[in-house]
C-alpha cells in the first residue's frame, strides 16, 4: 500500500482528486496483482453475507452456542416499531441490526469479521441501516467497505485491532472508527472529514477493556456493538458538521497503542478481570464449567 | 506490515463467534486434512492453553472437525460437524493437555485412513491467522495463507536442489521454503509456499524426483 498512516492517506486522496475507497481498491489491485473486478466481486459477495445476517438476526430466534444470549436484536427492533426511542428512530435501527450481526456471530451463524468476529456487528449495523434509509445501491455500500477497510489497515498496523492484544477499544474501538470514516465518505464527506471521523470515534473508546463472562464473544460483546453503531453515527455527524478532531487521528491511534500496551493481561480477553470476575460473571462461568462436564 | 491487504480487515467470511477460535481453528483442521489428502476414518483432537479451557463454549471442536471434512471457514455445515462426522463413520476424540511455552491457543490433531497418518500441531495467531508449528514430528513451520506443498523426503545432497528447478522451469515463484531434519541423512520434511497456484503437473514431477517419499498440497481456499 502506498500509506501508512491517515496524514499519507489524505495526502494522495487530495493530489489525486481520489476518495479513500478509489485509493483502497487501487493499492489492493496493485498489492495482489488482482484486477478490480474480482476484488469488487469478493467484497461484494461479503456486503451480501453482512445483509443476510442482519435480516436472520432480526427475524429468527437466536439463541447462542452457550445459551447465554439471543433475543436482543428482535427486542430492539420490536420497541423501535412500537415506540418512540429515546436515542431516535434511525440510531435504534442501527443498533438492533449491529446486535442482530453479533447474535448471529454468537449462535455459530455466518458473518464477515470487521476487524473480528467480536466487533463484527458495528459496519452492518451503520451499512445496513443507511443502505435503507438513503436508498442507495449495493454497489455504493461496497465502495464504502474499502473505505473502512482502509482505515482498519492503518490501525491494524499502527496500533492493534484484536482484544488480546490491546483490549476492547482494539476491536470495538476499531470498528466504530472505520464504520464512522466510512459513512463519513459515504454522506459525501471529504477524505480530511472522514479521517477526523476516524478520530472523534476512537477518542470516545480509548481505555474499554476486554472483559468477556467465560471468555465468550457473547457478555458484553454483543451490546457493544449495538452502542457501537450509535457512535459511529455520532463521530459520522460531527465530522460532517465540521468538528474537527482536535488530536490528528493518527495520533490518536498511537494514544490507542500506548494505553493497550499497558493493560494488564487480566483486561485482554483472559476473562481474569473486569466483568468477567464480578460475582455474576463467575457464577455463570462455574455453571458453563458444570454444564460441559 | 503485520497486515498486508484490505481483507485481512474486512474479512474472512466466517462462522462465528470468534475469529481466532473458530475460523483458524478451522482452518488447522483442514491443513491436517488435507496433509492427510483424504477423508479420515478416526481423529485425536488434543487443545492446549485457551482452546482447552473454552473450545465447547466457542464451538473450537465444531470448527476443528468441520476442517477436518475440508469445510472452509464459513460454510454453515461447520455448526453441525460432529453430527456430520459421526454418520460419515469417522470417530472423533477430544483431550486436552498442557505444555511449556506453548502458545496459549493450540491444537494438536493426529489423523489416519487404513495404513495413513498424519500429526499437526498448529496456533490460532488472530484474525484466522494460524501458525503450523509441526508436522509428523517435523518442526516445520507454514501460515497456510499460500498454496503450499510439503514433501516428505530423505535427507539427501540434491533433493532441495531438485525441488527448486523444477518450480523454476513451471515458472512458480517460491514465496518461502523451510525443512526440518531428523538427523543425518535420515528422513526430511520440507515445506514450500508458493505465490501461485500449484499444477498437478508439478506436484507429479516432484512426486517423481529420487528420495521423495511423499507430496502433499494444501490450499486453504
């Protein structure tokens, strides 16, 4: 790739007259030796994976490999239809399809990881959701996707994007920034709004902690990709209304380094800290324990 | 660059829920199985670290046996491999263990059909990134992210020469090549990643150069 930071993105993107997706799917052509129409092809055949997964959230009755959860994503969209959400009607939409995505994930169904399984729900929450509102093409979610995955590369490879590695704000954090970026460039923000975007986002999730209940992908996973959507659109409107991350983004992603490196191994999806150890979530890891035995 | 391409971000297409205990678990199993290079009739399935401690809650023993039928990550079957198993006749036993200094999601699989056998111990890395660490007690080390074909030979003056021409003269670039020894002149395991996909053609010619034992190719679609 040509970039390696959001500053060298930006950069090319205003020297070439290019949006951030144009750039993504160029490098990725030139970096595989594939042409475009097959990258377009795969990607496109993921947004459909991501579709059919909000719909089989929303519609079936989900229940997780555990038994632990399910159910959520129907509840939300229930209360959606039936009553007047706080948060509003086009923020609760996105959050019901983010948890469908990560209940689907969690009862073994079949998603695309963006960046991980874990945070798999945020992207299809935000893409879904404004794919029905705006009425645009399939074609338009998909260049979006290269847009978020060219965000996700830069922090993939200045900071972390998994749990283990560098807690929840890795893989939560991640997601929300690149979904955020990417609905930025898809409301027809420029390439210096979207990556301000990136930037409002992860300063509101520097610090979470992977604390997974029996280290499953289930307990709080999944309702922090329902939250997670909601602050993609948030960062979404801010850059677009012209608010400006005041810390450049790339900064940003390296305060994301600094503070995942010094967290403790117990808050980096071991299950030995945070939720995971409260009364409860012990409990139900010692019934898990009993149940497989 | 630890992460080389947009769909190491956006992607893989998978079953959940978690990328390092599902989708790479799954795609150990089908390295084993396709190391093995047909359908096995028994499998010992040994988890070390994390894996031990969560593979029922994460479904990490759905996903090895679904590799193990030469199921990609995200084919739905996956959720009902052990069934599928089961009435396909092949028997399947899970243990776990512990080791030093291993990584903390390991699998060791060790599959046979008739008179063939195969041992792989491989690490979920993240993302559904794995790490063969062993091959049929060769230390020999792969990603399975190529297409790759490891060739079970005698340690003999030539043999790597051999191998190297004749990807030459197919005009397959080599991405990476490493062996493993154990001992002089004994027998030899060598694994070669190649940036295309590897003809038949090849794999019979090499399958036919003195010393080899036997060449297995694994493409982990």
């Amino acid at each position: 790739m040509r970039f390696r930071n959001l500053r060298e993105l930006i950069e090319i993107c205003q020297t070439e007259s290019k949006t951030i997706s144009q750039i993504m799917l160029e490098d990725q052509a030139e970096e595989s030796g594939q042409p475009e129409s097959e990258i377009t092809a795969v990607m496109t055949e993921y947004y459909q994976i991501m579709k059919t997964a909000v719909h089989k959230g929303l519609t079936e009755d989900i229940t997780s490999t555990s038994g632990l959860t399910g159910g959520d994503a129907k509840r939300v969209e229930t209360y959606r239809k039936n009553a007047e959400p706080s948060a509003g009607d086009i923020a609760c939409q996105a959050m019901a399809y983010a948890l469908a995505v990560s209940e689907v994930n969690a009862s073994m169904g079949r998603i695309v990881a963006t960046p991980t399984a874990g945070s798999c729900g945020i992207i299809p929450g935000v893409f879904v959701s404004a794919q029905e509102r705006f009425g645009w093409p399939d074609e338009h979610l998909v260049r979006g996707l290269f847009c978020a995955g060219a965000i996700g590369y830069v922090i993939a490879n200045n900071s972390f994007i998994s749990g283990a590695e560098g807690g929840c704000q890795a893989e939560i954090g991640s997601a929300i920034g690149m979904a955020a970026g990417a609905m930025t460039e898809l409301r027809g923000g420029s390439p210096e709004q979207a990556v301000h975007a990136v930037g409002l986002a992860l300063k509101n999730t520097l610090g979470l902690i992977c604390d997974p209940v029996g280290g499953l992908v289930e307990i709080p996973c999944i309702v922090r990709n329902g939250f997670g959507a909601v602050n993609a659109l948030a960062a979404s409107d801010m850059a677009l209304a012209g608010v400006k991350s005041a810390i450049p983004s790339d900064e940003v992603i390296d305060v994301m380094l600094e503070v995942g490196s010094s967290m403790p191994s117990r808050h980096r999806e071991t299950a030995q800290g945070g939720l995971a150890q409260t009364p409860t979530g012990r409990k139900i890891m010692k019934e898990l324990r009993a149940r497989k035995k | 660059m630890r992460f080389k391409n947009v769909f190491s971000i956006i992607g893989p297409a998978m079953i959940g829920p978690s990328s390092s205990h599902t989708a790479g678990a799954v795609r150990i199993g089908r390295f084993a199985r396709q190391l093995l290079g047909e359908p096995p009739e028994a499998a010992r399935i040994c988890f070390y670290g994390s894996f031990a401690e969560t593979y029922a809650g994460h479904g990490t023993d759905l996903a090895v046996v679904g590799g193990i039928l030469d199921y990609r990550t995200d084919d739905e079957r996956i959720r009902h491999s052990l069934q599928i198993a089961e009435d396909s006749g092949i028997q399947v036993h899970f243990t776990t263990g512990t080791a030093p200094g291993i990584h903390p999601n390991t699998v060791r699989i060790l599959l046979s059909a008739g008179e063939r056998t195969c041992d792989v111990t491989g690490a979920s890395i993240g993302g559904g990134t794995i790490s063969i660490r062993q091959m049929n007690g060769f230390e020999a080390k792969c990603s399975g992210e190529l297409p790759t074909l490891v060739i079970e030979h005698a340690d003999r003056q030539g043999v790597l020469a051999g191998i190297t021409a004749l990807f030459s003269r197919e005009d397959v670039n080599i991405g990476y090549i490493n062996t493993d020894r154990k001992g002089r002149t004994g027998e030899a395991l060598t694994v070669v990643e190649a940036d295309q996909v590897i003809p038949d053609s090849l794999i019979g010619e090499i399958s036919g150069l003195p010393h080899i034992r036997r060449v297995s190719f694994i493409h982990l679609t």
